[in-house]
C-alpha cells in the first residue's frame, strides 16, 4: 500500500525532468564548504543524506557568481571558477543515486555582503538599514556603497550566466536563481533600494530589467531545457518597499524565461523593528506566506510554483498541494530534525519522524559554526556516522546516567543503542527535566514534539529506568558503575532580595505551569527567556505586567540571540513594560522597590504576584560530590553543568559522551 499523502508523493515533470514526488530541500548552506568556496567532504555528505531520505530535489543555498568580491556567508560556494564543477558533478551523480535531482541558487549579495573585503555594489549608493544601525552604534561611517553603472551590470549579469553554465556543465538539471530577501536582483526590484534614473530605476518595468536581462542571459548559456527556478519575496515586509501586487507583476514579466517559482519573503540587513516580524521560530505560526503564494498562484500562467517558509511536515505540504496552492513544497529545518521524514511519511510512519520544534539553534551558523540541530545530534556529523546512527560497542560497560532531562535522555538512549548496560536515574516521577516546564505556554507547545519523541525511545531503549529517586553517592556505590554520566540540570536561582520569600513570590515556571496563580498586576525580576516568555503570556492573559532587567536593554537582547527579535515584537504587542538598567532592591506585600542604575533614582511597582525569572543554576555541589564516587576519568558532565539553557546543546552534549565510551 502507497502512502496515505497521495498528493504529496504524486509525481511531476517539467521540461522533461521527473520530480519523484513533491518535497524539495530549499536552499541552505551547512557552513563546510572552503573559504576558496569549493565543496568539501562534509558538505557534500550533509546534502546527499537529504536526498537518501526521500527529496524529490536538494538545493545549495546562496552560491556566489563573485565570492572575493561579493560574499555574505563565510563558506559559500564560488561559482565564478571552473574549479567548482568537479565536486558538484560528484554531489550531484550521488545525489541521482536515490533519484533525487540537485540544484544550487546563484546569487550576487550586493550591498549586502559583509565579509571582511567584499566590495559594495547596488543599484543606488545606499548602504543596508542594518549597517546604518551598526555604524551608529559602533560611531563610525556607513561602508560605502557604490553605483553599479552599466560597464559593471554587464559584467554582473555575464557572471550570473556563466555560474549557470557551470552548473550546466556539472550536469545539473535544475538551477535556482536568486531573486529575493533583497540582494542585487531583489535590491533593483524594490523601490527603496533602487532610485535609479535611467533605464534601470523608476518605473516597475525598469526596476525589473535588470533581473530580465539576466534571467535571459542565462537562458542563452544553458539552453532551453534547464530548468530554471526563480526565488522570489511575495513582498520586502518592508515600509516603502517591494509590495506584493508589484511582486506579482515582476514574477508575469519573469516567466517567459522561468520555469518554477519558490516563493520566500523576508529583507535581508533590514532594520531591527522589521527583523521582528521575520522570525520563523516557534512563537509564529506555521505556514505564513499562504497570501503571498495565492497572488502568484493567480499571476502565473506556465510556470510551477513552490509553496516555501514554516512548513513544518507533509501534514502542511499535503494541505497546500490538495488545494492546488502550489506544485512543489519546500522544507529546510525538518529536514535537518529528521532527514527521514520524506521516506517515514511514505510508508505512513509519520509518528516516527523527529519533528523540528522551530527553535532557530541550527542559527548558531550565522556565528561561523557548523550546521547543526537541536534535536537531532547527527546533523552535520553525515561523515562520521553515515547511516545516522552509532555504531555498536566492542567492550559493553555499565553505564549511569544521572539526570532524566534532554541531556540525560539522549545520553542514555545512545548508549543503549551502543550496546552498554545502562541504567537512568531522575529526581521526579516522569521523564524530560526542563523540556517539560519549557513547553507549557501555548507558544511554546511545539518542544512538546521532541519531548514525545525522545521519551519513549529512552524508555523502550532497553536501559533500565528508576524515577522518583535522587541518586547520590549511596546509589552509585549500589549501582557499581563502569562510567557515570552527570545530567543533573539546574535549578532555579532565588536571588538574595530582602522579601524574596515572601508568599506572594514565586518562580515564573509556576505561573506558566499553572501551579500559581497571579494577581492582575504582576512583577517580573529577569528579562531573559523565560522572564519575557512568561510576561508576554501573563499580558496576554489581561495582566498588567512589568520586568525588571539589570542588563541595559542591548546587553538583554543580546544574550536571547536569535529568539530576540520575536519576542521583542511580541512584548511589545502584549503591552508588556521594561524597566532596563534597574535592580530589584526590596520586595514588600503590595510593591517592588528598584533602582534605576543610571540615575540612581529609587521607586516602587505596585504588585499583588512577583515572579522571579533571575536565572538557572548548574548543580554543581552535588555534581562535585559524585564525580569522585568511580575512577574520575570514567566521569563525565553534560548539559547544563557544561553550558546552560540551550536545548541543543543538553541533546548534543549527551550525545557526543555516549557516542564514544
């Protein structure tokens, strides 16, 4: 019997080419590639699993036609030299192996490029909103942007079309043209980085040339029977940009050279209150480009088009392909959670897929780290377990886990899986630590996948399991183990304010859990995640609500990384106030007393709840006392007692552990 998702795994041509079904790997780039912009082993294992797992297509995101000059990715690949071609050919022949069609998106950053040495060009002399903010900051010039004038625009569009043939020249079916997030094309395309007066600028038609002219260069170069896909934004998301009707009239005066549209929508280096409302992470909700894709759906005559953005699994891909949405559908983060689920849903296994839980950790790339997942710690290590999964041990040992948290669950299971004795000891009477408090509000529902994924292979893993029990030394000198794995967590920090353990003060997890139940006006000491997270549901839930931060407001936005932008529009939509810069001095029956650390000014919040959001403690005391109970070497740490608070890090660093005892 077929899968039950008919739609989904019905398959299409263009041009003569076969998709085996409807999923596509959007564009994305692993961060292995050379500096000198060439594929390495690495990166090429990382998009060949995609296509073992079931894509119809794998895309290379953001291959550059001039990485010296323009480059804003620190290991894209250069399609500017022939030196390319060889290990593209290879990714691609492997890639035919599981009839999977590979293709790589051809781009020219523009203004744009940020690494040290690229050159800025666009279409008017403007730099980004994001640099102008940083230079402010930082009380330095804005890098100069330069005027592309049309010796340069010939030489630019020459470039994109001989990348094209390159990829022609590897064999490749399928390229993808970069039209959007705002680089060189997407920058002509939009009214406010384009102010051009000349055939280029001004009008919707001129604004458009540049991309026609290139998009017709490249037909020229490879021939009429690649296929060429577009990548557009349904619209810049941007005041005084890009609009989506506009957007739509672009993509009709593109399609005679364009054979698949994927449609995106975002504005690269935009400014801070615009990143806000970009944010794919949990907090949002799933699918959100459905209005834009339905304008080109309506726009486009011949071309195929391919539904992009949040789609989480084939659930959201059926949906939009059953109401004739789009032909293709695009996904990048669920393939990095399970690289499977194309091949679990096609043999209706879809409760076996380890769900991307939108957490945004695979973003720790943009720090020049390798790709890798929160959630699944085989991501980014295809060339050290290629068939993703450990090998099996050739000298079985007694292994403790102490901790049954994200960490201690993933420690637990791969060594079970390695063929070691294990047994697990947690503290409470279920399994998943602080999983389990870190998914209780309605927004952050989605970590609740992973906690239903993970639990029960721990618990059919074959390692034997005591809850309700705090293991100590007595219980590793019963257990006699060989190797002792420290997941013990953290706990909650009550910090030392006169009135902190007053009845009415309680740690923000319990109002999330529903455990306390806050008064109408209600204080909050820590702006971190779970302070903000907490704030944001108490206010909406018709709470007045006020966090205290000592961190002056950059500093605090800092330390939340990627989730920053997100939660920052969503506090401020839920009317949630911040007080930055200011300490909690004394808590009282009806008021907080605090300090605002610039001014020295002392004041009160009236209050009936306050809760406290003050940070999470490594249990090292206990930690100390344990790691001495067997041969110290045997002995080891993960989790929060190595690095505190990311999901990601808990799940990898229990894996790496357990992986090589």
């Amino acid at each position: 019997m077929g899968s039950d998702y008919k739609h989904c795994f019905t398959p299409i041509t263009v041009k003569g080419v076969e998709f085996k079904n409807r999923i596509v790997v959007t564009p994305n780039i692993a961060g292995w590639g050379t500096r000198e912009g060439v594929l390495t082993q690495e990166q090429s294992a990382y998009f060949e699993r995609f296509a073992r797992g079931g894509a119809a297509l794998v895309t290379l995101g953001n291959c550059s036609i001039n990485m010296n000059e323009s480059s804003d990715e620190i290991h894209q690949l250069d399609l500017s030299h022939d030196k390319v071609i060889f290990g593209l050919n290879v990714l691609r022949e492997r890639c035919a192996r599981y009839n999977a069609h590979l293709s790589a998106q051809i781009n020219y950053a523009g203004r744009n490029g940020w690494y040290p040495g690229s050159v800025h060009y666009a279409p008017s002399p403007l730099p980004t909103f994001s640099e102008m903010e940083n230079a402010e900051r930082e009380g330095r010039y804005p890098k100069r942007v330069h005027e592309i004038d049309c010796d340069k625009l010939r030489e630019l569009i020459e470039g994109y079309a001989n990348a094209a043939l390159r990829l022609k020249r590897a064999g490749f079916k399928v390229l993808m043209l970069h039209c959007a997030h705002n680089n060189l094309i997407g920058q002509f395309f939009s009214p406010i980085s384009n102010f051009r007066r000349d055939q280029y600028g001004g009008s919707l038609e001129n604004r458009a040339r540049f991309g026609i002219e290139t998009l017709r260069a490249i037909r020229q170069k490879v021939g009429g029977d690649m296929i060429i896909d577009a990548r557009m934004s349904g619209e810049d998301v941007m005041p005084g940009g890009l609009q989506a009707p506009e957007a739509a009239v672009i993509a009709q005066m593109l399609e005679p050279y364009v054979d698949i549209f994927t449609i995106s929508c975002a504005f690269h280096m935009a400014p801070s209150y615009v990143q806000e409302k970009m944010s794919l992470a949990m907090y949002t909700p799933q699918m959100p480009l459905i209005e834009y894709t339905k304008q080109f759906r309506s726009a486009l005559k011949h071309s195929k088009l391919t539904f992009t953005t949040s789609v989480v699994n084939l659930d959201n891909a059926e949906f939009v392909l059953e109401n004739d949405m789009a032909d293709f559908v695009g996904m990048f983060r669920p393939f990095l959670a399970d690289p499977d689920i194309v091949s679990k849903y096609s043999r209706n296994r879809a409760g076996d897929v380890n769900t991307c839980i939108r957490c945004e950790w695979h973003g720790r790339f943009f720090t020049h780290l390798p790709m890798g997942c929160a959630v699944n710690p085989y991501c980014g290590r295809e060339l050290e377990y290629p068939k993703g999964r450990v090998a099996k041990t050739d000298a079985p040992r007694k292994v403790m886990v102490i901790g049954g948290g994200p960490a201690g669950m993933q420690a637990a299971w791969t060594a079970a899986q390695r063929g070691h004795d294990v047994v697990l000891y947690e503290k409470e009477e279920e399994l998943g630590g602080n999983l389990l408090k870190a998914s209780r509000l309605p927004f952050k529902r989605e970590i609740e996948k992973f906690t239903g994924y993970i639990t029960p292979r721990v618990t059919d893993s074959g390692a034997r399991i005591v809850l309700g029990v705090e293991a100590d030394e007595a219980a590793v000198e019963a257990e006699k183990p060989d190797v002792l794995i420290l997941a013990l967590g953290c706990e909650d920090v009550r910090p030392g304010i006169p009135g902190a353990r007053l009845e009415h003060v309680r740690f923000a997890h319990e109002a999330d859990s529903g455990a306390v139940k806050p008064g109408k006006n209600v204080v909050i000491i820590g702006a971190g995640h779970v302070g903000t997270e907490s704030a944001i549901q108490l206010a909406r839930d018709g709470h007045t609500v006020a966090v205290l931060e000592a961190d002056p407001a950059g500093v605090c936005m800092e330390k939340k990384g990627s989730l920053a932008a997100p939660l920052s529009a969503m506090s401020r939509d839920a009317g949630v106030r911040f007080f930055y810069e200011c300490t909690a001095e004394e808590i009282r029956d009806g008021s907080v007393v605090y300090r605002d650390m610039a001014t020295g000014r002392v004041s009160e919040l009236p209050c009936d709840t306050v809760l406290l959001a003050v940070g999470l403690r490594p249990r090292r005391e206990l930690a100390e006392r344990l790691r001495h109970t067997i041969a110290e070497c045997d002995v080891y740490l993960v989790g929060d007692l190595t690095e505190s608070g990311a999901i990601g890090h808990a799940v990898n660093s229990g894996f790496d552990i357990a992986a090589h005892i």
